[in-house]
C-alpha cells in the first residue's frame, strides 16, 4: 500500500513539474489539479489538503494580490 501511494506521488510530482516548466496550464489549476487528485485517491484527507487554506499569511497575499480585471490597457 505505501509504495503504491510512493510511487503515485512521484509520478503527479513529475507530472506537475512538467506541466509548470511549460507553461502551458497556470500554475493555481495545475497545483489545484493536483492537490484534488491527491484528494481524490485518497492519500490526503479532507482536512489535510485544505489546512493550508486557513493559514493568515495566504489569506493576506490573496486578498493583497492584483486580480486579472485590475490591468488597464
């Protein structure tokens, strides 16, 4: 059970990094894909994948940070 869990988050790890190296997916979707397949599967609880979202210091860059419909052209 353990290496099967091993090895499928090695491989969503190199999926991931790949995916971010090109550029071709933003990076919140790809890490937001990758967090709910590890959801998913089951390797992280509930409460384990959305910790971090109660964490002050991302409160505060989210809501600090410039949203797509502020950029003036």
């Amino acid at each position: 059970m353990y290496t099967f869990n091993f090895i499928f988050v090695a491989l969503l790890l190199t999926v991931t990094l790949l995916f971010l190296a090109f550029g071709r997916f933003s990076a919140d979707k790809v890490f937001l894909t990758a967090l709910g397949t590890l959801l998913i599967s089951g390797i992280l609880t509930p409460n384990e994948a959305l910790v971090g979202f109660s964490n002050q210091g991302l409160a505060c860059l989210l809501y600090t940070s410039p949203s797509p419909r502020d950029k003036r052209q």
